[in-house]
C-alpha cells in the first residue's frame, strides 16, 4: 500500500513538472513578444524627443544666424544647449534602434523554429501565415531605417561642427560667413525630422499588431 502511495506521488509530480516545462515553452513566445514590443515602445517614445528637439536645433539655428540678430551671445548658448541634447539623443536612439533590431529578429526566428511544432496542419499554416504578416509589418520598420542612423550622424556631426565654429568666431563675419551652411543644416534637420517620422508610423503600427494584452 504504502509503494503505492509512493508511485501515486511520483506519477503526480512527474505530471506537475512537465505542465510547467510546457507551460514554460509556451510563456517563451509571449515572453519575447513582450520584450520586442517593449523595445519599440522605448524606441516610440526615443523618436518623439527627437522630433521636438530636431525643431528647437533648427530653430536656434536659424535665430542665432539670422540678419540682424541683436544678442549673438544668448542665440549661441541657446544652440549650444540644444546641440547637447541632440547628441545624447542620437546616441540613445542608434542603441535603442539596435535593440528594437535584435528583439525582433530574435521573436521572428524562434517563431519560425517553432513553427513545424503543430501536428494539425491547419493550426501549422495558420502560424506561418500570422507570422508571415507580422513580419511584413515589422519588416517595414528597417525599410523606413534604411540610413537612418547615417543621415542622423552625419547631422548631428555638422550641428557640432557649426557649434565650435562659432564658438571660436562669433563675429558678425563669423556668423555671416557660416549661415549658408547653418541653412543647409536647417533643411537637413527637416529632412531628417521628416524621415524619423516615416519611421515612427511603422513602430507604432508594428507595436499595436504585436501586442498582447488584448486591447
């Protein structure tokens, strides 16, 4: 009776452990969803900053460079203030931008390993097929990325560069001489900033596809 008992027990436990090791296989694709979803939220809210800071940066720029400036000093160390902030933001956005990369291909090749699991075919075609829709959506998003972290170094870089010029000749002459390339800085920005927000749309949507708390 009492061995019984005892296989009883085994039996039960054996059972438990394995509806944990499955439930734990199938927390593992939520799970990556969740972290890959959250990646793109941190990138949305990166891309918002960016933008409202892209509109101050070309701002001040235009002010501290226009005909006529009566307080050169105070533009300059508006600019100077806003070119800080668009530097930090480039660098977290080019981490987060990789992160959001590697989150999503890391959800997508799982999703594609598991995918020959199913031994109903039906359910088997299904999951290709969702995956194979979310992955296009999610594809868009390094279509809009196509250069991007280029186009906004290379900014970035020029604003700076602009920044210490004027640092060491804040002129008159100084400022006239360096405005024609303050404008082309200005029109990139609004490039950029046009560019980014192409980006955004595909994030956002991407986001709202993957995620999984139903609403």
């Amino acid at each position: 009776m009492k061995r019984t008992n005892q296989s009883v027990v085994f039996v039960f436990t054996m059972l438990i452990v394995v509806f944990l090791i499955i439930a734990g296989c199938n927390s593992t694709g939520m799970q990556r969803s969740d972290k890959a979803t959250t990646t793109m939220q941190t990138m949305d809210d990166d891309i918002k900053l960016v933008i409202v800071q892209l509109e101050a940066t070309g701002a001040s720029l235009a002010e501290l460079t226009k005909s006529g400036q009566s307080d050169v000093k105070k533009a300059f160390e508006l600019y100077s203030d806003n070119v800080s902030k668009i530097e930090k933001l480039e660098k977290d956005f080019a981490k987060h931008a990789e992160e959001m990369k590697v989150r999503g291909a890391d959800y997508f090749d799982e999703w594609q390993k598991e995918g020959d699991r199913y031994e109903n075919p039906k359910i088997q075609a299904l999951s290709e097929q969702r995956r194979a829709e979310l992955g296009e959506i999610y594809g868009r998003i390094a279509e809009n990325s196509v250069g991007m972290d280029e186009a906004f170094k290379a900014y970035v870089s020029d604003v700076k560069e602009i920044q210490m010029y004027l640092s060491n000749d804040l002129t008159a002459k100084g400022v006239e001489s360096i405005a024609p390339i303050s404008r082309k800085a200005v029109v990139e920005g609004n490039r950029l900033k046009y560019e980014i927000k192409k980006l955004q749309t595909s994030v956002e949507k991407a986001r709202m596809e993957m995620d999984q708390s139903g609403r």
